[in-house]
C-alpha cells in the first residue's frame, strides 16, 4: 500500500475500528520491514493515561460488538487460510524445529531455549492425555502435527490418532512429510460419530472457536467419546463473558476469531456432562518474546519468503499479543476434562 492510501485508511479506520486497531495497521501497513525491537519497544511502551483508556474503551461497547458481528460473517476457512497458508518455510523460521508448536511453550526457568520450553510443553501434554496403543485419539486444530507424532511414537500406534486442520499447508506437512493421518476438516462445523473415541485434545484451537458456537461444540465432543473418555485442551480466555476491546484488533491477525469468554468455557464443559480434574494457568509471553527474536533473526530470509506486509504483521503481532496478556486481557489454560 503506498504512503497515500496507508495515511487515508488510518484516517478513515481511526474513528470507527479505534486507535488500537487503526494504529497497529497503520504500522503493519508500513510499506518498507519493520526494524524489530523498536517495533516492539513502540507496541509494548506503557501509554499516557487518556491513550490507554482510549486503546481499551473505544469503540464504544455496541460498535464493538456490531464491527465484530460484521467481521465474524465470513466462514471460518478464509481467516485460517488468511493466517497460515502463507508459507510453511516462513513458519520454520521462528516456530521450534522439533514439533514446530504455534502454541505457547512452558518456560518454567526462563532461561529455557524455545527448544527446551517446547518439549517441557509437549510432555506435560503427553502427561495429561495419557495415550495408550490402540486407543482412537483426535487432535483438533493440529497446526504441523508435532503432539501427534509424539503420540503416535510413544504409544507406537500411527493408526489410532487422526488430526484436523484447515489449513491447506498445514494438512500438506502433516500427510506428505510426517505420515499421519489428517483431515482438512472443520472441527466445529463437522459431524462426529457417536462413540467415536477415547481421547480428544487441541492445542490453541479454541480460539477459533466463536462464542456462539461454543456449547454446540462442546455437546457433541462430549457424545464422540467413549464413557470414561478424556478431553485435554490449552486454549487462551479472556475473563467474564464480554469480549473485551482489544478482540477488534485480534481481527488483524486472525480474521473471523473471536475466543469465548472463560466463564462461557466452564459452564459449557459442566452443562455437557465434563468433569473438570484438572486445570492449570501458563504464561504466554516468554514464548511471543522467542518467536519475535527468531524471526528478527530470520528477517531477510522471511522477507523474500513473504514479503513486507506479513512479516510487518508477525513482527508487530509478537508484542501486541504480549501486551494482551501482559494487561490481563486474557490467560492460557490447560484443562482436562474426563466423561463421567
Ligand atoms: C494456533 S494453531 C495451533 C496448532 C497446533 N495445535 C500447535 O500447537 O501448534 C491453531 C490450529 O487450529 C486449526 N483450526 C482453527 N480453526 C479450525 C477449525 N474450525 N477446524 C479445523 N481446524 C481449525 C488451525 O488450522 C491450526 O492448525
């Protein structure tokens, strides 16, 4: 977008979409790459008390909802498409090598690689799901299928684990180079065969999931598993039900994605028929501070990959969902939920 135009939808988005989405675009906008840490340093700056306020309360809380309304029309494949059918090399520059999570590590020392942080994640999954040969286990929103080799490894049985993703590359990586079995399916529009299996999990896929969809999904989860069958799931929430201002500008980045409300997460699993048996709080921000040094890192290599407006989109996503947590706008959550 030239300078003209990059300076009229600024002018024009400012008043309707709010100074937090209409400047964070105006910065991905830019037309040349970014220079990492003063973009972070720019996103994540504490702001003087009337720019803050105006950052979390404008729109107005209809407006809010009416922009959302609007933006959520489209159907959930585009958005996804949109975000992660750019270019899986792009990905590998800044995501881990060994299961390439686009999900939150656990640094639990701080001084963790992505690396260490990502397999201490892994196995602290791989602990809650529990996998067993011969079990029927489904990952939902499977991103590159790291979890899923992992599980199919440790229990030695390739057959019994099936992703789903929507994402047209992702679904290439996980047939064509891990060998497993996935389908471009969307998961909460999809049937499920009653009884189906014994474990379900998703890592960072509720997130996709709308608030309007949320108990409908949940129900038929609960009736594809078996009696005694295990859910685990690690999603972020932000608190109460209302979706909070900074949900506008989470459209940049993930069109079509509005993640329900914690409350909305825990009456829905109750009101199936789930037992909570556990639940735990992780923080996010140590893994966006990685990717964004990784990707600093890669900065040429991306650019001729993707070009200025995605890798400026990635740069300036790092810290702005840094501060997202870093304000309590939302947590990260691991639950595990067992059908009683
Ligand atoms: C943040 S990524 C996480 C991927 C992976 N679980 C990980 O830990 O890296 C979200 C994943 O959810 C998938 N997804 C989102 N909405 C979906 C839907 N409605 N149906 C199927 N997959 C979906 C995306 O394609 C992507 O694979």
């Amino acid at each position: 977008m030239n300078q003209i135009l990059r300076h009229l939808a600024l002018a024009a988005e400012l008043p309707v979409y709010g100074p937090s989405y209409a400047l964070l675009q105006h910065l991905i906008r830019t037309p040349t790459p970014l220079d990492p840490e003063p973009t972070w340093q720019l996103v994540t700056r504490p702001l003087p008390a009337p720019l803050y306020w105006l950052w979390n309360h404008y729109p107005p809380a209809l407006v809010r909802s009416l922009l959302l309304w609007w933006k959520l029309r489209q159907p959930h494949n585009v958005g996804i498409e949109e975000h992660y059918d750019v270019s899986n090399a792009f990905y590998e520059l800044f995501l881990d090598k060994k299961f390439m999570f686009y999900t939150c590590a656990d640094f639990v020392t701080g001084r963790e690689t992505i690396e260490e942080a990502q397999t201490k994640k892994a196995d602290f999954f791989l602990n809650l799901i529990q996998p067993k040969a011969g079990e029927k286990i489904l990952d939902l929103g499977c991103g590159w299928g790291g979890m899923m080799r992992l599980i199919a490894e440790t229990t030695g049985d390739r057959d019994g684990i099936v992703g789903y993703t929507l994402s047209k590359n992702q679904y290439a990586h996980v047939r064509e180079r891990l060998g497993l079995n996935v389908e471009l399916k969307n998961f909460i529009t999809c049937a499920y065969e009653p009884l189906a299996y014994d474990k379900i999990y998703s890592i960072g896929s509720w997130e996709a999931v709308r608030p309007a969809d949320l108990d409908m999904l949940v129900r038929k989860l609960h009736g594809a598993l078996r009696p005694g069958g295990r859910m685990v799931h690690h999603f972020f929430t932000h608190p109460g039900d209302a979706a909070p201002a900074m949900a506008l500008p989470g459209q940049i980045f993930f069109p079509g994605s509005l993640p329900p409300g914690h409350t909305g997460f825990v009456r829905a699993f109750e009101n199936a028929g789930f037992r909570i048996v556990h639940r735990s709080l992780h923080d996010y921000r140590p893994t966006l501070r990685a990717w964004f040094d990784n990707l600093a890192a890669n900065r040429d290599r991306a650019l001729e990959l993707v070009g200025a407006y995605t890798y400026n989109r990635c740069l300036v996503f790092f810290p702005g969902a840094w501060m997202y947590f870093q304000d309590g706008n939302a947590t990260l959550i691991r639950y595990v939920l067992e059908k009683v």
